[in-house]
C-alpha cells in the first residue's frame, strides 16, 4: 500500500514509486533539474541499481515506505 506525499516531505531513505511502477529507495536529492529551480530529483545510487526520478517541488509522489531513523 501506498500514500501520496508532497515531494518536499521525502527525506533520505524513503522508498518510491515512479509513475511507470519503479521503485527506488532515495539516497540523495538534487535540487532543480536542467536549470529548472522548481524541480527536484530523486536518486537512487546503488550496487542494486541507478535510477532518477524528478518531481515538480510543489507536487506529490508516491511513498511505498518512510525511511526509519
């Protein structure tokens, strides 16, 4: 199950899913996207995979798990 949150809540280590049903556990998160300061990217680095997902700041994303602290 699933919840939809505004993409400026997600924090490292959460895990979403991208409109086409990926999944990418958040390792970083870059702020603005070519040139573009109303974006930011969600980045998964790792041994199992590299995947970016961009979001509008003021949009929401799926949130599959929150990351526990």
């Amino acid at each position: 199950m699933t919840t939809t949150v505004k993409a400026t809540d997600v924090r490292i280590g959460d895990r979403l899913r991208t409109g086409t049903g990926l999944e990418l556990t958040v390792t970083r998160i870059d702020h603005g996207l070519l040139g573009r300061p109303d974006l930011l990217s969600f980045v998964e680095d790792s041994d199992e995979q590299w995947l970016k997902m961009p979001a509008p700041r003021d949009g929401k994303v799926e949130l599959v798990s929150r990351a526990t602290q």
